[in-house]
C-alpha cells in the first residue's frame, strides 16, 4: 500500500476535545524550570568516571550527569541533564538543563520558550539544535536553535518520538497524528529548510505509533513503530524517494503484545528491533523478550537477546531492545533491561546475539541510544543502575575497539 505525502501549512489544525485535553493537563509534570539567556547554566568539572573496556567515558557537565546525548563529532553536541524534582510521581516533576559540547568544552543552552519538549533532541551543529516532543502542558512542539535563538516550527497535533538530522536543512521526525480524540496516527515529518512535509501512516481507524527512523539516504528512509487495537504488533514502513510503503513483519510469537523501537539499514540487510511480551500465555503473565528482526531480500528471521539467569518473574526478567547500530562491521543492540545483573548491550556475532558489558559507570547500566558519528567512532547514551533521578551517561567506542 503506497501512502501519499502532502505539505503542512502553518494554520492552526483541529485540537483535540475539551475533555482530552484537560485530562492532558491534569497528567502532565509539573512546567520544568526555563533557563534564560542571560543567566546560562555553568558547566561544572567533572572527574573522568570509568567505563567497560574499550568505552571512553564523557565527562557529563554537572552531577545530574546526562539524561541525552546526541554527538555531531568526536568533540560537540547537544545533550540534557534531567533532575526528578518530586518524591512521588502524581504527577512526576523534573527539572531540566540543555547543554551544547563544542570542542569538548561544555556550554549551556537556553530551553525553549512555552514549556515546549526537549525530549527528542536531534541537529548537526551547536548552531543547528532541534528540540521537539510533548511539552509539559500536553502541547506537541519542535522548536529549533540557530545559535542564538529559538523558532517555533511546530506542526499542530504532531507528537515527535525520534528524530534524525542528516544535514543542515534536512530532518526526519516520527511519532504520532492525532486526527481526534482516539484516532492517533502513525506520522513521518521531513524538514527541507523551510517547511515540514508531513506524512501519516497506517490503517485510518487503528492506531499507530512510531518510534524510530533510519536515514539511509534520500531514498532510502525506514520508519518503526506498533499499530493495532486491543493488542500490538510491531509495524515498518519504508521511503523510497517518492512515496511510503508499508512492510509486512513476520510474527515475533503468537497472541503478543509488541512494539518496534529501533532500526538500522545497510547493505540491503534491515534489522529492526523492539519488545515481544506474550499477554496470553498459561499463567497470565508473559515474559517481556528482546527481539530483533533481520531482513535480507525479502524474507525476514527472528532472533532475541537472551536474559541472563532468567527468574521466571516477568517484572524481573523484562528486556527490551532500544536501539541498534553498525561499528566496525558489527551490529550492536542497545538494551532496557530491570535487572542490574543484566547487560546493557549486546552484538551479533553472525548467528547469535552475545551479551556484552555496558559502557555506563556502573554495573546494570542501560543503553537507550546508539549514534554512529562519521569519523566510524560509535556513541552510547542511558541511564546508570539504579535509574534515580535519570541520572544518565554518554561514552564513546573508537573505530577498532571492541
């Protein structure tokens, strides 16, 4: 099925419901305290932390460490540090602090006006930073940074959930369409310079979320997500340069509940990775298993991460794969796992997936992202064990290190 794509104008779109949106904003945080201008935050020196073997440790630029990071070299970027500011989570409060790395020296960031999101964060430069997401008062925002100041480049009723930048002028975004109140669809948004081409996807009446991209090139775009009704099935759709087409997945288990969380494309191999959790299995439970789905041609296989000694408990033994990447001709899988026991990484050694020591600073640490950088070094964001306050590191693996 090809999906046409149209141009967004500026106009405001329909909102939601009255009602909707004041549940929304009865559930959002609390508003995360706004850095001026004026009064940018400071870095403060920070001691190396250690890393596992062949991980490089990036000194964080305040105590609260870095809840994102998102490298455009091997010495800038744009990253976040995030404070849970409340003992209790009705609702949860945070406090956040943008930051920009330019030639290893730490700079604050002003945050956006409005309350708007920073939690996708994506550009190319520390002159070139978008910020966009779910604001804490339920408004869906992408807001970008020149250098000196912020624009609002929002598309109305567009929830952004990843983002890439491939080039000065040129962003992918996926998330979610919400057309009304429970009708969500699946969306892909391309930033050309000047204006956002916005793309729904999936079945109109089901609905759709998508939760990574991977930019291979012009024509060649792959986004993942879930789509379905009472339960969920992982959900792809591929850009060939002129339209979107859905791609059938094979089933990762029977009577699941599953979602897509990240992809990589190279090569013609596709690999997509995500969560399987079988909600009808004979005890009532199931237990939550990181899958990844390898495509060559055009047939698909499945694979899963295994769990280090699993307990049985399905709380216990949740894995979950958040991210994957390419270095050095090998392919590695970010890992959410609720176990401090349980690795943090894993790579595919051609048959098999072997579990692999996390480069946070402690043990239990999870990796939630993964970023190639052309220099062929590769980059690791999460959060250290145990997750307090999203207290969180960044760490890099030269070209040749293992």
């Amino acid at each position: 099925m090809r999906i046409a794509h149209r141009p967004v104008r500026r106009s405001r779109l329909a909102r939601y419901a009255a009602g909707a949106l004041l549940l929304a904003l009865v559930a959002a945080p609390a508003p995360a305290a706004q850095a001026q201008p004026q009064a940018q935050p400071q870095a403060q020196p920070r001691t190396q932390p250690q890393a596992a073997a062949g991980w490089q440790a990036v000194p964080p630029p305040t105590t609260a460490g870095l809840s994102s990071y998102v490298p455009f070299d091997a010495s800038s970027a744009v990253a976040r540090s995030s404070v849970q500011t409340s003992f209790t989570c009705l609702p949860c409060e945070y406090e956040h602090t943008l930051w920009t790395r330019q030639a290893g020296t730490w700079r604050g960031l002003p945050l956006p006006p409005n309350d708007a999101s920073t939690d996708v964060l994506t550009g190319t430069a520390p002159d070139d930073v978008w910020a966009l997401g779910r604001s804490v008062r339920g408004h869906f925002d992408q807001y970008h940074w020149n250098g000196s100041s912020w624009t609002d480049r929002s598309i109305p009723d567009f929830e952004v959930l990843a983002a890439r930048s491939v080039a000065r002028g040129e962003v992918w975004a996926v998330g979610n369409y919400r057309e009304g109140v429970g009708d969500t669809r699946g969306a892909v948004a391309r930033w050309n310079g000047s204006a956002w081409t916005l793309t729904k996807l999936g079945t109109p009446g089901h609905w759709t979320n998508l939760k990574a991209v991977h930019v291979g090139s012009a024509n060649d775009v792959w986004a993942v997500g879930s789509t379905g009704d009472d339960t969920s099935r992982p959900y792809a759709a591929h850009y060939d340069g002129t339209s979107w087409r859905e791609v059938a997945l094979p089933p990762v288990s029977s009577g699941l509940s599953a979602s897509a969380n990240a992809v990589v494309a190279r090569g013609g191999e596709v690999w997509i990775g995500g969560i399987d959790r079988n909600i009808w299995s004979d005890d009532g439970t199931g237990a939550p298993r990181a899958f990844a789905l390898r495509r060559e041609g055009t047939s698909w296989r499945v694979t899963y991460v295994p769990v280090l000694a699993p307990t049985g408990d399905e709380d216990t033994d949740r894995l979950s794969v958040q991210a994957l990447a390419h270095h050095d001709g090998t392919l590695w899988a970010g890992l959410y796992a609720d176990r401090a026991k349980d690795q943090g990484l894993a790579r595919w050694n051609g048959s098999a997936w072997e579990p692999v020591a996390a480069p946070g600073t402690t043990r239990g640490s999870e990796v939630t992202a993964l970023y190639p950088t052309a220099d062929g070094t590769l980059w690791a964001n999460g959060l250290v064990h145990p997750r307090a306050y999203l207290k969180g590191y960044a760490a890099s693996l030269a070209p040749g290190a293992r």
